[in-house]
C-alpha cells in the first residue's frame, strides 16, 4: 500500500460507470500506482491505503447507486479523520441529470475532508424509457477520453505530491 496510489471505486448497473471507471484505470495504469474495486469490494483498509481516489457511479433514483452508498455507509466512519486533504476526483453516469449523485458524493468528500483536484464529469447516456434504462450502454470515445485523461492526471500528481 503507498499513499501515492489512486484507487477507482466504481458501481455500474448497466455498463456506462464500469466503462469510465475502466477507462480512468488504463489512463492511470503506466503512469503510477492504481487500483480499481468495484464498490462492493472496497472497504477502509483500501481507502486508507490509497492516496486519492475516483468514484465512479451511475445516477439512479436521484442518488448515487445503492451499492455505491452501501460503499461509503460502510466506510465512512472507520475512514473518518484519517484521509483528510487527499485527493478526490468522480465520475458520474446518468440518463439525464446526475446532479443528485454528483450532489451526495461532494457532501461525503466534504465530511471526510478530501479535496477536489478534477472537474466534475457527468456522462449522460440520454437513457429516458424503461427500456432505454435497462439496457447495456456504450458510451462516446469522447467521454472515455476525458476519463482516461482523469486517471492519468490523479495518478501524476500522485506520484509527483502536486496534491
Ligand atoms: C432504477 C434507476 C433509476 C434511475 N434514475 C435516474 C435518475 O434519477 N436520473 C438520471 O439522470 N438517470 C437515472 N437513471 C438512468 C441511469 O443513470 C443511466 O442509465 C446510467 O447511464 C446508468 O449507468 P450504469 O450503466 O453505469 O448503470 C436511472 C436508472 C435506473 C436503473
């Protein structure tokens, strides 16, 4: 474990937040040390152990995913007063706003005191129907673009101590 390692938490239900997490983790793979989990996977010790981080989620209901939730529900207080200052970045998937998700996870980054270092990426599939909703999504080389360059940025700085 290195406090110079970016960690990639991700939920996906669909596919859309997978592949962004994915994405963050090639551009950072290479130029530093990372590690990607999926949500359910992660716990404190991993967060402890990382330097700063990406979360990667989709937009349902107006939150964040529940098992993304479930993620910080279980590790906010072991974490809690241990990670100040580090790095954060996100990145949110959603049908057509996210502002909820994006909203909820600022809210913890700022109880555990982590300090944005990347613009707020918000993709939106334009998903509007049940149908549309629960099918597999692919998202633009544009948007995956913008994730890869994300990881690879946090991941620098990590290794250089810009953060
Ligand atoms: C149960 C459910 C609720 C959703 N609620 C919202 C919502 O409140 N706002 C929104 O923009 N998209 C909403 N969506 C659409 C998803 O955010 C969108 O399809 C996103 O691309 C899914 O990401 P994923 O493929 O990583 O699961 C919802 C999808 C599901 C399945």
């Amino acid at each position: 474990m290195s406090s110079r390692q970016l960690l990639i938490v991700w939920h996906s239900r669909t596919g859309a937040a997978k592949a962004m997490a994915e994405a963050a983790f090639e551009g950072a793979r290479g130029a530093g040390d990372v590690r990607v989990l999926r949500a359910c996977d992660a716990d404190s010790d991993d967060v402890l152990g990382a330097g700063g981080y990406i979360f990667a989620c989709p937009e349902n209901l107006a939150t964040m995913s529940g098992e993304m939730k479930e993620f910080f529900d279980r590790c906010y207080y072991p974490v809690l007063g241990k990670v100040e200052g580090r790095a954060f970045a996100t990145l949110i998937a959603a049908g057509s706003d996210g502002a909820g998700a994006q909203a909820q996870i600022d809210r913890i980054a700022t109880g555990w005191r982590l300090k944005r270092v990347a613009e707020r990426l918000i993709a939106n599939t334009d998903a509007q129907t049940p149908d549309e909703i629960l099918a597999p999504k692919t998202l633009d080389e544009a948007i995956l673009k913008q994730c890869r360059e994300m990881g690879q940025a946090l991941v620098t700085g990590l290794e250089i101590g810009a953060f």
